[in-house]
C-alpha cells in the first residue's frame, strides 16, 4: 500500500497513523497497522525543485510542535531513519512546499 501525504510534518504524522496504527484501538493497536510506504516528495528533495515561492507557505508553530514531538516521542521515528532525517530536514525550513492535484 502506497501513501500520498502533504511535504510537511503534518501529513507525515498522518502517513504515521496508518503506518504503526494508533493507540485508541485498544490493546493492540498492530493489529490494525498497515505498511504503509511513503509516496511523493520528501522535505529534503524539495529544495532541488527549484519551485517558485508561491508553490510553499509558511511553516506554523504547529508544524513545528508536531515535527518536534514526533523526533523527541514517536518509537517508530526513532527506528527509522529516513523519518527522523525528513523531520530533521523539515525543521530547518521557514516554509514547507504545498502541491496540488491537478
């Protein structure tokens, strides 16, 4: 299974959500986990694109909280290092890259 998330902590804390389940499915949250690999741009390709600046917005404090809690709390973060590089790479930028479907 393939998941298509946002260039952005946010839609990696989702792509995450189905990737290591979540904790209200009671006892055991694997049971219903999906392995999930991680379709579309990543933080650190995006520079290389060389998009104009109406393509990104502005990184929130909340795209900061999330980045920050997934790399000091999440177990899977902490086991897989293209995850933790990615939200270490996303933390260092002012502004996150926004795509469309057209």
């Amino acid at each position: 299974m393939f998941g298509l998330c946002d260039c952005n902590p946010f839609g990696l804390s989702i792509l995450l959500t189905y990737r290591r389940a979540s904790s209200k499915f009671g006892a055991d949250p694997t049971r219903y986990s999906v392995d999930i690999k991680w379709l579309g741009f990543r933080p650190s390709q995006v520079p290389a694109l060389n998009l104009d600046k109406s393509a990104f917005q502005p990184m929130t404090a909340t795209d900061n909280t999330i980045a920050s809690n997934l790399l000091a709390a999440d177990k899977y973060v902490a086991k897989n290092d293209l995850y933790k590089r990615e939200l270490q790479v996303s933390e260092r930028y002012t502004r996150h890259y926004i795509h469309h479907v057209m």
